[in-house]
C-alpha cells in the first residue's frame, strides 16, 4: 500500500514539474515567434509558410535550457519523495509496534490462538520488520507481523537492534539495553538525511 502511495505521489511530482517547463517553453515560443515573425525579415516574406532557420536555432537553443533544467528536477523531487516515504515509513512502522502493544490482541497462527508478550521492530540493512514475541502457542519462533523493503538509494542504520513495545502498556526497551535509540535515515544520492529518536520516557518515535 505504501509502495503504490509513493508511486502515485512521484507522478504526480513528475507531472507537475513536466507542465511548468511545458508551459515556460510555450510562452517562450510564442515570445519568439512574435518578435521573429514581425522583423523586417518577415515583413519582406510575409507568406513564407515554414519557419526560418533562425525560428529553428532559437527553438532548440530554448528547448535543450528547458530540458537541461527540467530532467533533472524531476529527478530530484522523485528522489526527495522516496527519502520522505522512508522517513514516514520507518516512523509508520514503529507506531504500528507500539500500537499493537497497547491492543493486547490475539493473533491466529495457524491452528493456534496466541497471545503476543511484546512486539518489537527489528532492522536490517534497508529492510524494517516487526515481530511479535509470542506465548500460549506451539510456535518455537518468533511471528513476522509486518515488513518493508526500501528502495536501495535509501540506507538505514539504527544504534540498537531491537526496539521492544511490551504489553500491556507498551513499555518501550532496546536491545541491547539502553535508554534511547537513534534512527538514522538516509540517501545515498541525495544530501537528504533525517534522524528519528525513541526514548524510554517517551516511547514514541520523534524526528528531528
């Protein structure tokens, strides 16, 4: 669902800027072929159907400035768009542990009703995850509740391995124990950087 969220908000990024350069180019068009067209040059021709040579220069002169400024802030919003859907991901996925803590729910896996202990969010490399310790069940392992892949321009790194929401108040720990994490979130083409704290008084993720 975040994935096709994020697909739609880069069109629609990519469609704007793609208009705006559209619309610069044709109002420079028009400039040029009004003055252009009433010189004396065409006052002299004034039935000449196809454009000058010079009408041809100017235009692909305007038009490779467009394109040289528009592509690439195309390309750049997208990838500014793909660093903040991290960030709110990353964000998203905490939030959601946190939550699932507070609930106390059961969970049905396979035949078995079981009761999570904790859940906690897990990283690795660009992949976040949460998982749920459970008890009362047969399972020898711990459940994957939840995960998500980022795109491989994005690096995460965390000070922690584990961020635990135990029931039935999601109290918050780290693995290994401390009083605070740090999230950091980053581009690897872009100068785009952003870093997300936990603290155990808090309990809720926070970007600075």
């Amino acid at each position: 669902m975040r994935e096709v969220l994020q697909n739609k908000i880069n069109l629609i990024i990519a469609i704007q800027c793609f208009s705006a350069n559209l619309f610069l180019l044709i109002d420079l068009w028009n400039s040029l072929l009004h003055s252009i067209r009433y010189n004396n040059l065409m006052k002299r021709l004034p039935k000449q159907p196809a454009f000058t040579l010079a009408e041809m220069v100017i235009f692909l002169i305007v038009l490779s400035i467009i394109m040289g400024i528009g592509i690439p802030g195309i390309f750049s919003a997208q990838k500014h768009a793909r660093f903040n859907q991290a960030v709110d991901v990353v964000v998203g996925m905490i939030q959601d542990a946190r939550a699932m803590a507070f609930s106390g729910r059961e969970l049905e896996i396979g035949a078995d009703t079981c009761i999570a202990n904790e859940y906690y969010v897990q990283f690795d490399d660009n992949v976040v995850s949460i998982f749920a310790e459970v008890s009362e069940c047969t399972l020898t392992t711990d459940e994957l509740i939840e995960t998500a892949e980022m795109h491989p321009d994005i690096e995460i790194t965390s000070s922690v391995d584990k961020i635990i929401y135990s029931n039935p108040y999601a109290t918050v720990s780290f693995d290994p124990d401390t009083t605070s994490a740090t999230i950091q979130v980053e581009s690897l083409s872009e100068d785009f950087t952003e870093e997300i704290t936990i603290s155990e008084q808090v309990g809720m993720p926070e970007v600075d």
